[in-house]
C-alpha cells in the first residue's frame, strides 16, 4: 500500500493524469503543458503560486451536515426568496445534538 500511496503522489503520477485530461495536481512537478483545459491550466496556476492565498470560511470547521449540508442548501433557498427566519432555523436545526 506504501508503494501505491508513494507512486500517486509523484510528478510523474499527476503529469501523466493530466496529459490524460482527467485531473489536476497541486504536484509542484506538474508541468502545465500537460494540461489540457484552460479552467484547469488556471487551477494548476494558482496551486503552484507560491503567492498564491487560500481562505477558508466557517463552514469548513463545521460538521458536514451543516457546513456542506444545510448551510449549502438553506443558502441556497435563502437567496431564491426563503425568509431569513426559516433559513436560519433550519441550519441551526441541522448541528449535531452533543
């Protein structure tokens, strides 16, 4: 399993997944002439910028089924219309009990 988990993690592993078209790679061997889309050749971009600032927001610490779960949805609902009260009651009501 070692050998299989090293193997994925080289640059040759995400050069030749790119060249394939089916994913990109934080890899910072990744050649980004192997990469086909322009939307990912933007990806690959930004993730090999040293520079390069990734923010995160609440919902990331949160429990699944409330950060990528209710909030996702109930947010969703709430800017096609849903009251702020019902929006916010149900996400509440998504947290775990303990």
């Amino acid at each position: 399993m070692q050998a299989f988990q090293y193997y994925v993690s080289t640059a040759f592993w995400a050069n030749e997944q790119s060249k394939a078209g089916s994913r990109i790679s934080a890899n910072k061997g990744l050649d980004i002439a192997n990469v086909k889309d322009p939307i990912n050749k933007l990806s690959v971009s930004i993730l090999q910028d040293p520079d390069a600032i990734s923010r995160f927001d609440a919902s990331d610490l949160m429990p699944a089924a409330v950060g990528s779960g209710a909030m996702w949805s109930q947010l969703t609902a709430w800017l096609t219309g849903q009251d702020d009260a019902a929006t916010l009651e149900a996400i509440q009501a998504a947290w775990p009990a303990n």
